[in-house]
C-alpha cells in the first residue's frame, strides 16, 4: 500500500508539474507553486518508499522470530 501511495504521489504531483514546466526548461507563471508541489511530492514519495521498506524489514525479522532462529 505503501509504494502505491509512493507511485500516487509522484502521478497526481511530481509528473504534472515536470508536465507543466516541460521538464524545468520552462518557468510557467505559477512556478513557485509547481516547485513546491514538486518538492513536497518528493519528500512524500521518499517518506512513502522508506516506511515500505521499514515495514519490509520488519517483516523479515518477524518470520526468523517466529521460524525459532
């Protein structure tokens, strides 16, 4: 669920902006705004992928726990 709402993140915010500044060779008006947007996205993504794969790891150490190793 989690690297869905990573994968949500970058679709419904970082890709419109790139879309929108065609790739940051383009300042539209409301630059500031889609840099925002840009950078927030990111850090929520990253914040996404990284609690996924805590949650991963978490996994793993419960299966050796639970298998008595």
């Amino acid at each position: 669920m989690l690297m869905l709402a990573a994968q949500a993140c970058f679709w419904l915010f970082t890709f419109p902006a790139n879309t929108a500044t065609h790739n940051w060779t383009l300042a539209p008006q409301d630059w500031a705004m889609l840099r925002h947007q840009w950078e927030y996205s990111h850090a929520a993504g990253a914040l996404c992928q990284f609690a996924s794969l805590c949650c991963l790891i978490a996994a793993l150490f419960a299966r050796i726990r639970a298998s008595g190793r």
